[in-house]
C-alpha cells in the first residue's frame, strides 16, 4: 500500500496540499513501515507521531483492515491494532 492509495482514502485529504508535506512515509524508507524488527517498527510508530496526516491514515488502515504494517502510528497485525510486536522466536527462561 503506497501513500497515494492512503490519500486516496482519506477524504479529507487535500492531495495538493499534501503534496507538498514532508510525510515521514514518503522521505524514509518504506520498508521500515513493514519491518520484521519491533525495533524498526517502533521507530516508524515514533516518526509517524508528528504526521499531519496520522488519523486520516489510523482511520483509513482500519476502514480498509489493512493486514500487517505501520499505519497512523499503530502497529497492525493480521488485521487488529497491537500495542508492541513480539521479536520472533521463543521468549527466554527466566533464570531462577
């Protein structure tokens, strides 16, 4: 899903006006927004903070139920908004 599409969704959304902004979507890399790393995808969550298009975004990944991703500063797993996402692999045993 590109930024056009989102804006597209957005009906709010003035697409000359947004044009000019520097979305943080648009000027880093779009990977960092689809990332396996919950580190990456807690810095896209924190560079989508300040958008001015951040519940515009929210709004439209869940009308749209967009599957994984950052959308509008949350994190979307299978469908469903998650506070953090897991780093792969079995949690380690506490040491007692």
């Amino acid at each position: 899903m590109t930024v056009e599409c989102v804006l597209e969704s957005c009906l709010s959304a003035d697409r000359a006006a947004t044009a000019r902004l520097d979305l943080p979507c648009q000027v880093a890399d779009a990977d960092l927004w689809f990332a396996e790393d919950p580190r990456d995808l807690e810095r896209a969550k924190a560079m989508c903070a300040e958008c001015p298009l951040r519940s515009q975004c929210l709004q439209a990944a869940l009308d749209r139920s967009e599957p994984w991703g950052v959308w509008g500063g949350e994190i979307f797993e299978r469908g469903a908004v998650i506070a953090r996402k897991r780093p792969r692999g079995r949690p380690r045993k506490n040491v007692a």
